[in-house]
C-alpha cells in the first residue's frame, strides 16, 4: 500500500500594508538607475505594519490553516517553525524560547513536539522533508509546518546603506513580508507528495550572508553576489530536479507545473532556459511555471506555498495536477518535491474547509520506541580554554574530533545538523550546518560529490536532544545512513542570564544504526511542562552599531526542571516498558549544584544515580547531553549493556528524555 504525507490545508497571513517597488527605489539614498521592477517583475509587496512581526505571521497563518481544517491543535503531533527571521520586537530578535514552543503555547497545540529549523529559504521544505519522512514511517499522525517572515527591516537598511546600483545588498529590496503554514497529514493513495529531497553545497556559503550590520544606524542587512548566485543555484536546482525525475521514473512532461523559489523573475527566466537545455525540450514556459512575484515580492521561506495559494486561487494550479517544486536557498540548499494535489486547490479557492480527520492515535505518541537501534559512534567536545574561540572553531574541532573517534570522514556524513542557539556574528542566514559544511568538507570536495543536506535546529537546552531524535527518526526510516549532531555556544552578551554564563563549548556525536541491534537510542520522550510560558527569555539587541545578549535570571527555570524532570522520565520508560530499578544513571541538564541536590533528595529510586554533565560552573547548556555521556562512559560510572537515561531542558519550559543502552 502506498503510503504518502498529503497537505491537508494551507494557511497564509499576508500584511495589509502594500508598498510598490517604485516607492522602495525612491526611498534609497543612492539613487538607483537599472529598471528594478523590469529587472525583478516585482511591482509591489505586503510590509508587515508597526507592531507586527515575525511570531505575529506565524500565528496567523497558523490560525489560518487550523480554520481551513477538521483536524484539530489536540490533534498534532509534530509542530515546526522554519523561520528565518526571529525579529519578533523593535529591533529585537529572540532566542529563547523557540519559535515553536511559543506558537505552540499560543495554539494550544499541547501533545505537539515543538522545535525549530533554520535552512535560510530552505527552510520550510526541510520542515516538509522532516515531517514527510515521519508520517510515512508511522511516527506521527499529523504535523503542521510553520513560516513567518517579517524581512522587509532589511530593505530599510539597505535603502540606507546602498551606494551602487551593483551592490551586495540590492537583493534586500525584492523582500516582502508574509507567514505561511501548512498541515500534513497521511495520505493512503496516489495524492500527496511523492518525493522530498534536499542538498547543501555549503562550498557556496559566503554567496549570501544576513546579520547585523557594522553602520552605526543598526539594523540587518543581507549581503548577495546575485550574479554568482543566480547561476550556481539555477545549475544545480535544475539537475536535483532532473535527477529526482529520474528516480520516479518520471519525464518533466509529466509534470503539469513547475514552483520555483520567488526570488526575482531574471531568475526564474534562468531556470526556464536552463530547464529546457537540460531536458533538450521545451519543458518549461511562462504557461506551465507559477510566478507571483508581481504582487509579492521575495517572501524568503513562505514563497512557495504563497504561489501555491495564489495560483490555486486564480485557476492556474487546478485539483489533480502533478506539481513541481524548486527549492534553491543560500547555503547553497537546493531541492526537489513532487506532489499530487487532490482537491486542495478547489477548497482554497471556494474557501472550503477539508473533512479529513487525523489517523487513530499511533503507539509512539508518548515515546519513540526506535525502528532501528541508532548509536553514539563518535563523540567530540571542546571547552576551550585561553583565547575566545569562534562558533566555527569550535565546530571544526568538535566534528574532527567526532569523526576521528568514529574513524570516519567528513564526506561520509549524509546528515548535519547543527543545535546550538548563540552564534558568533549573530548569523541569520545562512544556516550554521550550511557554513560548516562548505568548511569542513561535509559536502565533498568537487561539485558532484557529497551529498549531504545541513540544517540548524534550535529549542533551547533541549535543542542537541531534539536534533538527536530527528536524527535517530531519519536513519531509522532509512532516509540516511548516519549523521553527525553538533552543537556550540559562543554567547557575545553585556548582560548575563542567570547566575551561570552559558559555557563557551562545543560537541559533536556521530549517529549511526548499530549493526548488532545491542547499543544505542531506545526511545525518546519530551513535553511542555507547567500551566503556560516561563517567564524567561533572552534576545540580541543593538546599541552604537554593536550586538549583544540580554535576557531575563534562567534559575526562574529551575524549579520546574527539579519538579518534571522525574515525571518525564517516568512516562518515558512506562512507554517502553523498562522499570525505574533497571536504569543504571541517569544524566542531567546542567545545573547549579544546590539544584542537582535537590533532584537527588526528591526523586526516588533514581536520585541516587543522578550524573551531572561536568563539574563546571558554567551552563554547558546544549552540550550538556555530550559531555554527560562521555562522562558517564570514561569514569567507569556504567558498564556495556547498561541503560542510561540523558535528559535535557529547555525554557519554554520543556523537559525531555532519552534512554540510551551503552
């Protein structure tokens, strides 16, 4: 029986505010000369208004989608944001909490798994291509994939900052503000997606890079060498997509229409040619590609599922057609989907609302027994001492490290996801995992080797163990052979949070199925904990051209960590069937030692196991779980066999739990 995930709605949130392309050009400083609009085809775009932000398009989208369907918030099992902007106040981009866990709280979304992916444009076909491969390998029932892009701060500060009509930062005026989501579901007939892939050639990083920027006004700002963009993403895009063909056995005539990335039309020109000269026909033409461009600007991670609705809406996409989508991002990402619509395009066209419901219940809601026993291989750990190191040193040491101790090489890797939340620069896009594997050769050393797909996943603390899971969950439906997990902190802050900084470390764990079944994840387990949102948190904010960290005292966190730390892991292992008295240690998140007495002398049977990561007075924070396990392994504190449960927190708050067999 065929067995596919299938968008049961999608939801969209698009700003009142209208701004046309001729307004953005005279708004600049320098005055412009190319025909912008020609050049791009964008006439106007939606500019989110005064107070209303990234999170804001998430949720409205988000409500968007749920009102478009019969399967309810309780219903879902598995909640993504991929996000690339997290500018969520003035001049303010938050960390902690995730986006995920916030939008789940708002939604009520309360059984859901909630984390992040950060993939630049990417990133809500990575969210796709995650809960895709856990629908159709019976993990999950329903997972709704959310993005909110409020992006267009970055076209006021190019405004500012431009002084030549070729300029890295001209791209930062084709974007334009909008939230998408969408909600899969399981499909058991030829509709839904047939194929999800994804690749980073993270070679091409530097190719487009956003952050802060240096000018004293502050802001954020996207640096892009369009040219050199342009024709390596068009190039590969269009040879993912031939070779994705190719393995449905599929020629492009089967296809009935063609969504590229909505980045300007010169580019989608380029993959019309490029298309045809591959193909040797006239696959492609302005007749059978979606371009919404003109009224819609580039809206970075929602574009697709924007020219989806569009297109739905104006009779050019119809109920039965083969769709198929392009993804090309910095980093560089590109990918291919190809779909099969059933009558989701008469329901968003009639505003009709779908009648599917979400399949019974699956028995690893609780926790996830795993369909393949998926072992630590490798590990590596760096706390560095002396000078401050970079979050690219610290990865570079960490995944060598790894690799050495697995005896494996870096090309080998088919998965990279990286979990730390405090980066060096404070970069937004590309992806972290997109950077280090153009660095540190993940993706091969010639343009047709390798072939990994990098991504960042963040949820706080609890973030490397989220990342673990989706990494066991992947391997275990045999979408890769392995993957490496890294995680770093490097916090650049005038104000602490907490009574603990936040250690400046990094660590790395190479996952694989273990060939004798006998050691590795046995399931996982996590919940939001307490009766809403913590009230801690912490952001990046700006002052004199400088970015720094602040947030609220993390011991606010601590009470609730020491009270359902216990209750996770006791539903964890009554979900297995593994009793208390089994369990051999138990490691913890990082916490200050008066904590860690406190967990001791309330929990029974298993205080007296408790393991901190490392005896250090810094969080260790994301590279808690790493260090813990080495600790556990290196001391003699377990013996081969032994069950070991690795727990990790987040704020949130969350708590979540694995047991491992060492």
């Amino acid at each position: 029986m065929t067995v596919r995930s299938i968008i049961d709605s999608v939801g969209v949130a698009l700003p009142a505010r209208v701004l046309s392309t001729q307004e953005v050009v005279d708004g600049c400083v320098h005055r412009i000369g190319m025909p912008f609009e020609k050049i791009t085809g964008i006439r106007s775009r939606h500019v989110a208004a005064a107070g209303e932000f990234s999170a804001d398009l998430s949720a409205g989208a988000a409500r968007d989608c749920l009102a478009r369907s019969a399967i309810t918030p309780a219903d879902i099992d598995l909640l993504i944001c991929t996000s690339i902007s997290r500018h969520d106040a003035p001049d303010r981009v938050t960390y902690e909490p995730g986006a995920a866990a916030r939008l789940r709280h708002v939604l009520g979304c309360t059984q859901a798994w909630a984390f992040d992916v950060t993939n630049a444009c990417a990133g809500k076909f990575t969210g796709l291509y995650i809960a895709d491969a856990l629908i159709r390998s019976g993990r999950i029932r329903a997972a709704l994939v959310v993005s909110g892009e409020y992006i267009t701060h970055l076209m006021r500060t190019a405004q500012k900052e431009i002084t030549a009509d070729i300029d890295p930062r001209v791209a930062c005026l084709t974007l334009g503000d909008a939230g998408t989501a969408v909600l899969l579901t399981r499909s058991d007939d030829e509709t839904g997606f047939e194929h999800i892939a994804l690749r980073t050639i993270g070679r091409h990083h530097a190719l487009c890079v956003a952050g802060p920027t240096d000018a004293p006004h502050g802001g954020a700002i996207m640096k892009t060498d369009m040219l050199a963009l342009t024709v390596i993403a068009v190039r590969e895009a269009v040879a993912h997509a031939q070779a994705t063909l190719g393995i449905l056995g599929h020629a492009y005539g089967d296809v009935d229409r063609t969504i590229p990335h909505q980045s300007s039309w010169t580019t989608i020109e380029a993959i019309i040619r490029q298309t045809n000269r591959v193909f040797a026909a006239p696959a492609l033409s302005e007749r059978n590609v979606i371009n919404n461009l003109a009224r819609r600007g580039n809206t970075a991670s929602t574009t697709h599922m924007l020219a989806l609705r569009d297109a739905s809406l104006d009779g050019r996409i119809r109920s039965g057609d083969r769709v198929l989508f392009g993804v090309a991002a910095s980093g560089i990402n590109v990918g291919t989907a190809v779909y099969r619509l059933d009558d989701l395009p008469t329901r968003l066209a009639t505003g009709t609302a779908s009648v599917r419901t979400a399949p019974p219940p699956v028995r690893a809601r609780t926790a996830w027994p795993a369909l393949r026993t998926v072992a630590v291989a490798g590990t590596g750990l760096v706390q560095p001492a002396g000078a401050p190191a970079t979050t690219m040193e610290m990865i570079g040491q960490a995944t060598r490290d790894c690799l050495r101790d697995a005896g494996r090489h870096a090309s080998d890797v088919e998965l990279l996801i990286h979990a730390g939340v405090y980066r060096t620069g404070f970069i937004a896009e590309p992806a972290i995992a997109a950077i280090a594997a153009g660095e540190f050769g993940f993706d091969g050393a010639t343009a047709s080797s390798g072939n990994v797909l990098a991504f960042d996943l963040g949820n706080g603390g609890l973030g490397l163990l989220d990342a673990c899971r989706v990494a066991c969950s992947l391997i275990s439906a045999r979408e890769v052979g392995n993957a490496i997990v890294v995680a770093s902190e490097a916090e650049e802050r005038e104000c602490g949070i907490g009574a603990a900084r936040v250690a400046r470390c990094g660590s790395a764990l190479f996952l694989e199925a273990d060939p004798s079944a006998q050691r590795g994840f046995l399931g996982f387990h996590s919940r939001q904990v307490g009766d809403g949102m913590d009230p801690f948190s912490a952001w990046a904010e700006q002052r004199g051209g400088c970015s720094f960290i602040r947030g609220a005292d993390r011991t606010l966190l601590y009470d609730r960590y020491v009270a359902h730390l216990p209750r996770v892991v006791s539903e964890l292992l009554e979900a297995i069937g593994v009793a208390h008295e089994s369990i051999g240690r138990v490691v913890l998140p990082w916490l200050p030692e008066p904590v860690v007495g406190r967990v001791q002398r309330s929990w029974p049977v298993l205080g007296d196991r408790v393991v901190v990561p490392h005896p250090a007075n810094a969080d260790l924070f994301t590279s808690a779980l790493p260090f813990g396990l080495r600790r556990v392994q290196t001391e003699g504190l377990v013996a081969t066999g032994d069950l070991v449960i690795l727990t990790a927190a987040a704020s949130g708050a969350q708590v979540g739990a694995a047991l491992y067999r060492v």
